[in-house]
C-alpha cells in the first residue's frame, strides 16, 4: 500500500453516529454499484455525447457511471429531485461547490506527496491537507445550518456533518493539526551563506534586512507600477539543498518536528468514508445543474416532471432535444414539441416528409425519459412521465459485410431480440425500420410488430414512412412533421397530433421536382 493509498483507505476520525446518513445519490437495494458500462442504446439516442459534455469538466469524479444507472423506483427519483431543487438557490450551490473545491485541494495534496523525496517534506504537505480537510469540514457544517433546505437528502446530510464535526475524535483530530502548525509556524531560524557552504542557525535577534530595505524605498513609491520582475514558475518539490536546510531546522527544534510525525501516525487516515462518497456524489447533481444553466439562460424550458411506475398516461409540454440544443449556436432557435399519451393510447406513429425533425422528436422522447428516470429536471416546461424498465431503439445502421446478414435480415433478427426481452413496462423508439425491402413487405412486417408491440403494451414512438401505421388501432396515436403552409419545402419542425394523410410529404416531392400543379401550368404556358 502506497502513503496516499494508506491516507485514503478509511477515516479514523469517524465515531459512532447516530445519523445514519450514507449517499446523497441513492440506488435501489438490488444495485449493488453503478453500471460499469453505457446502456446500448446511449449512441441510438446520443445520450453518449450528451453525458460527455456534462461531465467533461469533472472527469476527477468519474461520474459517468452515475449517468449509466437509471433508476425505475419514483420515490428514489423524487428523492434526487429534491436534492436537485435545493441545489438551484444560490446559497446551497455556493456553499456545496466551496466544500468540493477544498475536498479537490485536500486530494491534490495527498497526491503530491507520493511524487516527492524527503519525509519531513511529506509529512508537512499531509498536514496541509488534513488542515485544508478540517477547515472543509468545519465550514461546510456551519454553514449548511444557515441554509433554508427542503430536501431529505441535504436535511439527513445536514445533521450527520454537523454530528460528525462536533465529534470528539474530529474535534480532537482538527486541534492537534492546528496546534501542530501553530508550533512549526513560529520557528524562526538563520541560513549562513558563505563560499561553497552554508550553516543554519537558530534566530537571535538579528536584524531583519528585507524590512529595513522596504521601509528605505517605500518613501519613493508614487502609486501602482509595473512589475518588471521575472516570475519563476511556483515548485511544490524541494531541492537537494532545501532538504539539509530543513533537516538542519528540525535538528534545531525537534520538538515541534515530533509532533508533526507523530500527528502523522496517530492520524494515518483522516478522510471519512461518508464524506468522500458525498464529495463524489453531490457532483452528479452540480454537473447537470452547471450544464443546463446556459440553456436556461436563453429561455429554455426545464422542469422536474411527476413520474410515476404504474400509470402510463404522459403529457410533455414545450420539450426539445438536449443534445440538439448543445449543438447549435443558438439555443433559442430549437423547436419545442408536445406530446401525450392519453388512457389507452401507446405507441406515437410519427410520419411526414423527410428533414422535418421526425427522428429528434423520437430522440427526444426517449431522451426526456431517460433524464427523467436519474431524477434530473428535464427539457420541458411540463411533464408526467413513466418509468420504463427498459429502452429499447432500433435505427439504422450501415450494412456490414462481416456480420453475413442483409439489411432486411438484420432488421428482423434485432426487432426479434427487443421483443424477446421485453416486459409492458418497456419502452420502444423504432426509426423508419425495413426501409431496405419493397412497401408490400415493409407494410407487412412492420403491421405484423406493431400488433406484438400493442399486445405487450408497451409505450414508445415509431418514425415510419408508412402512413397506414398510424391508424392501427385506438392505442396508436398520429403525428406528424409539419411543413410551412405556403411553401411545402420549408420545414417547421413541429411535430403535431394529427391523422396522417401523406399530402404534407406529396407536396413537398411535388414542389421539389417542380411537379405541382402550378408549376406544371407555368411550364406549359412557358
């Protein structure tokens, strides 16, 4: 075991709590830790970009693994979105991120320690952490205590941090260190500078010529002026000489030296293991709440949707594509969409002309409940969601040569292994699938999954060039991309609830090959 790894394994300041306290990023009981892996169907729906980018800036935490892990239990969500609701006052996200900043220095000072040479060097930079720590610690619970917080989370965190800073073992702990660079601090000593030597000595009262020098030249200082000095880069190691010169001061005062090595010993482990995983956890929450503010901003729409695990009916008003408003330069320009499911209804048959927003609409979809299931606001100005225990997508992918299937088979055989593992409680995202066969065929096959989808009762959304889809029974419901009235060509990107009837898709061809009807009369009488 390495020192840093010695200093990390377990708090040995943490007492007997009454506070029972643990994560601020619940799992249900049966998830043992997060998924080491992405869902299969992040890049379907680019939730893998989306994740990126909300955690790029903090890859210290790897909170990637919390994204992976959705959640299908509605009081665990709602958990976290109390936990996220508190976060949004700017006092509470101030007072977290202040905490997080100082937990960050205390770990890039344990980390520093195994790159240098000398003991009395590493034992100086561990007690800086532990006093970074204790200071972390120390402030973090007074100040939650003037926090107005609504949240089980915070309010359980609250009383355990508070608990755990008036504990007598850290209190004890927080002293010593402070004690222990109280003593160190007030050593004064002298370096003897001569010809290939030098002698330490201890500080006798001899003159301070620094001081006399600046109070000799502080009469000629007219206001503010450029710094002409060269600035050498800050070093946190020490050199060959700086060693002996240290070794010389603690021989001068071992005393003060004692006490630092012995406070290393007592303490071999300072940092609490709740602690820890709250610093790593309260990050999943600040790094969403950090990335959605520019949208915010801008005037986007989030809120945190009510979810539920039995009742199927979902209305979403005013959503939009996350990743599609990260990617453009200017978010207000994003198209908000509605959708609902009422009683009875499940599958949305999604038809239009192509470029009219119909494959982000099914993207969105998926997107809104999946960031629903982490417990995150999501985009949308109102929602009511479920749950789904599973995602299930289907686009298309380029035909590959090794896996030895044509298009069309490999459709088939991916459609047979969703429904093979699917429950009621799924949710299907399917883009126009068996487009690669004739419309007879397609038409066929895709009644025939259709018929299963509604059987197994699960929710989802079908993009689809087939318009006979939309009208398959009471439990499908129509929408379709719209195009500007006065000129089919142009896309509006408004995906509404309306019978499809392929005129909207037949004109744009029309016009687009100068085939309706007033084009062709122009081309006659031209």
């Amino acid at each position: 075991m390495t020192f840093v790894e010695a200093f990390l394994s377990k708090g040995v300041t943490k007492s007997k709590m009454q506070n029972t306290f643990q994560h601020i990023l619940p799992f249900p009981e049966d998830v043992s830790q997060p998924a080491s892996q992405p869902p299969a169907f992040f890049a379907d729906l680019n939730l893998d970009q989306l994740i990126e980018a909300i955690t790029a800036s903090r890859q210290e935490y790897n909170l990637k693994p919390f994204f992976w892990t959705p959640l299908r239990d509605a009081e665990l969500v709602r958990y976290r979105q109390e936990v996220m609701q508190d976060l949004e006052h700017e006092a509470t996200m101030r007072c977290i991120k202040v905490f997080a900043e100082r937990m960050s220095t205390v770990r890039r000072y344990l980390g520093l320690i195994e790159k240098l040479d000398f003991d009395d060097h590493k034992k100086g930079w561990y007690l800086e952490a532990a006093l970074v720590y204790g200071e972390a610690v120390t402030t973090l619970a007074r100040d939650l205590a003037q926090l107005p917080l609504a949240s089980r989370g915070l309010l359980a965190f609250r009383a355990w941090v508070q608990e755990y800073a008036a504990s007598q073992a850290f209190q004890a702990f927080f002293a010593e260190a402070q004690q222990v660079k109280r003593a160190l601090s007030e050593l004064e000593y002298c370096v003897i500078i001569e010809i290939g030597k030098f002698r330490v000595k201890r500080y006798e009262g001899e003159t301070d010529y620094s001081i006399e020098i600046e109070k000799t030249f502080e009469r000629f200082q007219q206001g503010d002026v450029d710094s002409y000095l060269v600035k050498f880069p800050e070093s946190s190691g020490m050199s060959h000489i700086e060693a002996q010169i240290l070794q010389a001061v603690a021989q001068l005062y071992p005393e003060p030296f004692q006490a630092l090595a012995q406070f290393c010993t007592r303490y071999p482990s300072f940092l609490d293991a709740t602690l820890l995983a709250f610093d790593r956890e309260i990050q999943f929450y600040l790094a969403y709440l950090d990335f959605i503010a520019p949208f915010r901003q801008e005037g986007l729409p989030f809120c945190y949707p009510q979810v539920s695990t039995v009742e199927k009916t979902e209305w979403v008003r005013d959503g939009f594509d996350l990743v599609l408003a990260h990617r453009v330069q200017a978010p207000r320009r994003v198209v908000l969409n509605d959708f609902s499911l009422q009683p009875g209804e499940r599958i949305l048959v999604v038809t239009g002309p192509n470029q009219g927003g119909k494959t982000t609409f099914a993207r969105m979809f998926a997107q809104l409940h999946y960031l629903a299931s982490l417990g995150c606001p999501i985009p949308g100005r109102e929602a009511h969601l479920f749950l789904p225990d599973q995602i299930f997508t289907h686009f298309q992918r380029v035909e590959t040569v090794r896996s030895l299937r044509s298009k069309l088979e490999d459709d088939l055989v991916r459609i047979h292994e969703m429904l093979a593992q699917a429950t009621p409680n799924s949710l299907f995202v399917l883009n126009e699938i068996f487009f690669s066969t004739t419309l007879q065929d397609a038409l066929f096959l895709s009644k025939e999954i259709m018929r299963r989808l509604l059987d197994l009762d699960v929710i989802g959304v079908w993009v689809t060039f087939l318009d006979e889809l939309a009208s398959l029974g009471e439990k499908t419901v129509s929408m379709v991309a719209m195009v500007d009235p006065h000129d089919p060509a142009i896309r509006t990107f408004q995906i509404v609830r309306k019978a499809a009837d392929g005129l909207a898709y037949a004109r744009s061809l029309a016009y687009k090959h100068r085939l309706t009807y007033a084009q062709i009369r122009e081309r006659i009488h031209a």
